[in-house]
C-alpha cells in the first residue's frame, strides 16, 4: 500500500446536445474503476469526486485520456498524502495511526474540504492544535464513534474528508465540540457538499 499513489479526482460533466448526465455518469464510471477506492456522485450536480490509487503517475494520465476521450468531462488531479502518516509526524499516538479503515456505510456521506490557516499564531502553536484535533477524530473513529476518512493534500493545509452520520446535520454539533474549532474555528475555511456512493 505504501507504494502507491493518491490523488483526489474531480470530474465535472459538461452538456453536450444529445446527451445526458445521466447516459455520462456510467462511461465516467468504468473510466475510474478499478483505481477509485472511493467514487462518489455530488448530489444535486453534474459532478463526480474520487480517491485514485495508482502505482505510477502514467496510469492517472491514461485514465484521464480515457475519460477525455469518453464524453465531454472537464478532469482535475490533486495529489494526496497519508493523513495517518501525516499525524504521525505532527506526534499523534500511534494506535490512532494506523491504517484507515476504508469505512463509509451511511447512505449518504458528507463530504468537507477544508483549507486551515494560522494568521496571528504561531505556526508551532498551530500544529499543536492541529494534532490535538487530529487525535480526537482518529480516536473517536478507532472507537467506532464515527465513520471517516480524510486524506491531505500534499504540501498544503489543505484536506478532503469524507464522513457518514445517520443525520448529516449532526456534524454541526461534533464540529462545535473539536479542539481545533474551539480554538480557531475562524481559520478553518470548509466547503460541504453531501454526495452518494458510486459501485
């Protein structure tokens, strides 16, 4: 598994006379297949997001030529980094660190992309905070408290999560109670969109 590489996909689906998004999301599909180990479809749009993983970048160019190629989609590739590595560093406790589960059953997910920032803070203050909030969610999650998945962008502060919750408005709680948000909740810039799973 170490040896592979991560990327977030965004797959936007353009019209096209003659076609619709339903008869597109299908050819986008087999497209990412078997190197999407999570594939979802954003509710209320014409998008799709991803995590690929490829043992070399040549194969996420030919999926992307494939895609191109298959329909009029519009592709970005971010590359991603381990978060449980990620923690590690920042000192997380290793039985918090270990492999993530690759668990989302809810029928919806949520998912976040959050972009954390540290004006008027130390940065060392800043990744104190940022372990202390990364230690509370991979506990609650090895303690089966909560479903998600969360992946950073490489070289940024930037993140993609993915969580199911029975009611996605019970994140707005958990939220409230995080240390990080607690914090400096004000830095913490998200985006949320609910998307459904993709077989």
């Amino acid at each position: 598994m170490s040896g592979l590489m991560q990327f977030f996909m965004s797959i936007e689906i353009k019209h096209k006379p003659g076609t619709t998004v339903e008869t597109l999301i299908p050819l986008a599909n087999g497209c990412i297949g078997k190197y999407a180990i999570f594939k979802f479809r954003v509710i209320g749009e014409a998008k799709i997001v991803a995590i690929l993983e490829v043992e070399d970048a040549t194969v996420l160019d030919t999926v992307t030529s494939n895609l191109m190629a298959s329909g009029p989609f519009t592709v970005t590739c971010t590359p991603l980094t381990s978060y449980e590595r990620w923690t590690k560093l920042l000192g997380v406790d290793e039985k918090f660190t270990g492999p993530a589960p690759r668990k989302l059953t809810g029928k919806y997910v949520t998912w976040f992309e959050a972009t954390l920032e540290h004006h008027g803070i130390p940065y060392e203050q800043f990744l104190e905070y940022w372990r202390d909030e990364a230690a509370s969610i991979l506990e609650q999650r090895s303690n089966g408290q909560i479903e998600i998945e969360i992946f950073k962008v490489l070289g940024e502060r930037r993140l993609h999560l993915f969580s199911c919750k029975d009611n996605p408005e019970d994140w707005e709680g958990l939220t409230l109670k995080l240390p990080m948000w607690v914090k400096m909740g004000d830095q913490i810039y998200k985006k949320t969109k609910l998307v459904t799973k993709m077989l």
